[in-house]
C-alpha cells in the first residue's frame, strides 16, 4: 500500500498555512477578550463588594448613633456611649473593605489560558513545518 500524495504545490501549503494561521489568531485574540472579561467582572464584583462594605458601615454608624448610643446613655456618659458604639461600627466597615481588597489584589489580570494555547499553537505550527 502506497503512501497517499498530496498534489498541492508549495504555494498552495503556504496560502493554506497562511489562511490557517490568521483564523487561529483571530480565534486567540477571541480567547483572550473573553478571559479579559471573566477577570474584569469578577473584579467588578470584587469592588461592588467594598462599596457595599463602605454603605454598611456608614448606615451601621447611622443607626447605632440613632438607636443604641441613647440606650447606653442610660448606664454610662452619653459621649462614652457615642465613642464606643461608633468604633465598633468602623472596625466592621473596615474588616469588610479588607476583604474585599483582599479578593482583588488576588485577581490575575493576564489572560494565563490564551497565553498556554498560543505557546501550543507554536509548538504546532513548529511541529507541522518540519
């Protein structure tokens, strides 16, 4: 059995490659917006979730001052009251806005799985002009 041969002239494999090749870029720049557009969405949640920390924390200081400072008014001075009541709202505030920086300095902008596929595209194309 002999090997089947292919009839294409060198120009051809070349036009061919050449077309290949830009599809396979325009399929990775594809790749990479997307992936670019899962990070900055989650970082978008990520920054929603510190605003959300800030709003808490600044209605929590509101409502502590509106409602319990006058409560424990009642036991000690009314400015101890104040005093204590709002630090402990800010440290929840500011445990919240921590947590969510935290997420977002974890964000790895790069699009690392774009970057792999284009490493194995190469490696093809190096592999197949040989």
């Amino acid at each position: 059995m002999q090997p089947q041969r292919d009839e294409r002239s060198i120009g051809q494999l070349f036009a061919e490659l050449a077309n290949e090749t830009s599809t396979l870029v325009r399929q990775e720049v594809q790749l990479a917006k997307t992936e670019v557009t899962q990070k900055v969405t989650s970082a978008g949640k990520d920054a929603g979730m510190i605003g959300a920390g800030g709003a808490l924390a600044y209605a929590g200081l509101l409502a502590v001052l509106a409602a319990v400072i006058i409560g424990l008014g009642q036991l000690i001075p009314m400015w101890l009251s104040a005093l204590l009541v709002g630090l402990v709202v800010i440290g929840v505030g500011y445990a919240l806005i921590q947590s969510g920086l935290n997420a977002l300095k974890r964000i790895d902008p790069t699009p690392s799985e774009t970057i792999q596929t284009i490493k194995e595209d190469v490696d093809m194309v190096k592999e197949q002009t040989r």
